[in-house]
C-alpha cells in the first residue's frame, strides 16, 4: 500500500524546510515559523497561496534540491524514472523538475481534498503519464504525528467509482461514492527526514489538522521514463 522510506540527512531536511519558508515569507513577510503560519497568514493572505502555482518551489530552490545527496541517491535507486516537470492543469506546464509544497492549517477543512488516487488526476488533466507509472513521495516539513499528515485506505482502486468534471481548462477527478464505504483510513506515523512513498493506484487524501501547529508537506513525483 505505502512504504515509509529513511530519505533526508538531518542537514538535507533543514534545508528543505528553509526553502519552504523562504518561499513563503515572499507572500507573507510577518511569517516567523512555517508552524505558526496559521497565525500570520489571514484567510485572504491563505487564498495566495492556495493555487498550486504558488506553492511550486522556484527554479534556483529546486536546483538546490536536486543537488542533494538524497536526490542523486533517488534518481540511481529509481533509474528507470525521472522527476516530474511542474504540471498546473491540463494545458499549462513548465519544463523543470516539480517540487511543491501544502500548508494545512488546524481545523481547516478546506484545506484538504477527498480521498482520490494520483492517476486519476493523470486522467483528468490528459498528463499522459499513464497508470502504474508514478511514484510519490510525500515528505512532512511540519506535522504532529497522530494529529495530521496523510491518510489511506485500504481498499482496490479498482473498485472505487470516480467521474471527471469540469471543461478543458479544468477538468478534476471527484470520488463517486459516500466516504463511509472506503473503510476506516490508516494514518501512518513518518519522523522528520523520512517520507511515504506510494504508487498512483493508492487511495488516499490529506487529514484533517487536528494538531496545533499548520502542518507542511513538501512533494515529489517520479514518472516513469518512455
């Protein structure tokens, strides 16, 4: 179902965790901690950050990125594989490895989306990447382990209904069935510099922050070189 991984060094995670907040403190000067998010950002200053092309890492951040010794281990250990470019929705792109982050705000509902599976996005959005060929890696930043972080479920994707919605511009994958008949999620407990890594047939969605602090995940995709 999903795997957790020993990813980051102690060094290499602080420095994920500075490019994030970097990165954040551009939209949101008074941020002090990437924790305390929730306090400094009102919801107006959140919607900024809320479209998906504000919370992609720049080019001179993910260069940095790559140039992690965990990276190189990656991209060896996966060879057949390579990062993800950056995909906002059906027609627009950007040719550079994609890394993105999430900010989860406690109690924030709407800061999480239902359960789905990463190909169905594949799907939706025509990315062509094709199921069975992505791999996830989700990498918590922040997070109170037992509070928030990722949710799965232990069900056959095959069996879970879906339908697309939306025109061209913006088609998404919505869940066709009451949540209630996914069973009951598993929410698994991952330490700082480890990640979870998934196929793109795992149902799974982000919890609900139950915890004090905004939880921050960062992303990576591998998919599968043709």
């Amino acid at each position: 179902m999903f795997e957790i991984v020993n990813l980051f060094s102690y060094e290499e995670f602080f420095t994920l965790r500075r490019l994030v907040t970097l990165h954040v403190k551009r939209k949101i000067p008074a941020l002090s901690d990437l924790s305390t998010y929730h306090t400094a950002a009102t919801d107006s200053l959140h919607s900024v950050l809320s479209p998906k092309r504000e919370r992609v890492l720049g080019r001179e951040d993910g260069n940095q990125i790559l140039s992690l010794h965990a990276i190189t281990r990656l991209l060896k250990e996966f060879s057949g594989y390579q990062i993800s470019n950056i995909v906002y929705d059906s027609k627009t792109t950007e040719d550079r490895p994609e890394f993105y982050f999430r900010l989860v705000r406690p109690h924030a509902k709407c800061d999480v989306g239902t359960p789905h599976c990463d190909f169905w996005f594949d799907e939706a959005m025509r990315t062509n990447f094709g199921r069975g060929n992505t791999i996830k890696f989700w990498i918590p930043i922040v997070m109170e382990p037992g509070k928030n972080g990722l949710l799965f479920y232990p069900v056959d994707a095959n069996r879970v209904p879906y339908v697309i919605k939306g025109n061209d511009d913006c088609r998404k994958p919505i869940l066709d069935c009451d949540i209630s008949e996914l069973g009951h999620p598993i929410l698994p407990h991952v330490n700082y510099g480890q990640a979870i890594r998934f196929n793109d047939d795992i149902l799974h969605c982000g919890a609900i922050n139950n915890g004090s602090t905004t939880r921050v995940s960062l992303e990576i995709t591998l998919v599968r070189r043709k």
